[in-house]
C-alpha cells in the first residue's frame, strides 16, 4: 500500500534562475476565525501580480505551516510585499492568527526538478 495518495500533487516546477522565493513559516493560535477564507482570498489575489511563478504549502501534524512562494524578480516581489489587502492581512495575523512566524526572502541561483515517469500498470499487476 502506498503512503502517498492518488490526487495530483506535485511542487511548483523549477525555474530558470535566478528568481526570488519569500519562505513563511507559522505557528498559529486557536483563535482562526476568518483565516482560511483570507487566505484563499490572497492565494488568488497573488496570482495577479505580474512576476509570480506558484506556491507551495506543507504542514506538520505538530502544526507547524510553511509556505513557499515564488516570484521571477524582486519588483514582483516588492509589489506583493506592499499590496494593501496582503498588509492588512499581515497585521489580523500579528494581532490574532500567529503564535510565532518567521519570513526567510531569498534569491534562487541554481533550480532543477524531476517528475517520476507514469508507467501503466498492467492488468495483472498486483
């Protein structure tokens, strides 16, 4: 039996360097009223700044959260960073979402990837 399910999960492809990632990692309080739909609401909103290349998201049974996003330069960057929905957000979290959270920017100088190739599986596989 596999440890990985079937949905299509895959990481943000890799890019051709260099290109910037913002690394945001959290601990969150009990107190999560209106998160979850702020944060659909700024994952669509990124999506709209010219420059942005995807997200990742993981998170530990323990309830630590990272998200990964990645940016093509740093003026795509800086636009998200001074985006007036995104700030307010930034400070509902300080003042009710976080327990702690810490923000890593880095520029990206050397990026590959690899994808599994799917092999049909045979009728009489077991």
């Amino acid at each position: 039996m596999s440890m990985h399910p079937e949905a299509t999960v895959a990481p943000v492809e890799a890019h051709e360097p260099p290109y910037y990632v913002a690394v945001f990692t959290t601990v969150r309080t009990s107190h999560q009223l209106g998160y979850s739909d702020t944060n659909a609401h700024l994952e669509d909103l990124v999506q709209d700044v010219p420059g942005f290349l995807g997200m990742d998201h993981a998170q530990t049974p323990g309830g630590l959260s990272i998200t990964v996003a990645y940016f093509r330069d740093a003026d795509a960057l800086t636009e998200w960073r001074r985006n007036a929905e995104h700030r307010a957000a930034q400070k509902r979290g300080q003042d009710e979402w976080y327990q702690s959270y810490t923000l890593h920017v880095a520029k990206v100088e050397r990026s590959h990837g690899f994808t599994r190739a799917q092999v049909p599986q045979s009728s009489t596989a077991r």
